[in-house]
C-alpha cells in the first residue's frame, strides 16, 4: 500500500486539527479544521505554499503526493 504523507502546522493563536504529520493512502482524501483563539482569526491558510485564504477547512482529495498546509492567525481589531 503506498502512503503519502500530509504535514500541518500553525503559528500561534490558533490550531488545525489533526496536527503534525499524517499518512493517507494513495487516491486517499484528508480534512483539516483550522480554528483561531478567541480574540484572533484565520488571517491565511497556506496549501503547499500557496494562499487559499482564510478557509475553516481544507481536504486534500485524490492525494497523490506529499503536501503542505499550514495556518496563520490575527488578533481581532
């Protein structure tokens, strides 16, 4: 069975749930839930480098390869 492997990570003020590493099958499919601390919003989240905005969730479908996703936060003005 191959295996890719998606890494999350955030700055502080929030978290994305699963962290850390995780393995999906090939042709598999994963989500994440990013959440900001209270008094803090997503300000972006980061998908293999690059800006999906500042979505709560992201799934990686049909997941061929290693990936990336990593969020920051805001404080609330």
């Amino acid at each position: 069975m191959v295996t890719h492997t998606i890494t999350a990570s955030t700055g502080p003020n929030g978290g994305i749930s699963p962290s850390g590493s995780a393995s999906v099958s090939y042709g598999g499919s994963k989500t994440y839930t990013i959440t900001a601390d209270p008094g803090y919003h997503i300000e972006d989240v980061l998908v293999d480098g690059a800006s999906v905005g500042a979505v709560t969730s992201y799934t990686f479908t049909n997941v061929t390869a290693n990936h990336t996703i990593a969020a920051s936060f805001a404080i609330d003005t």
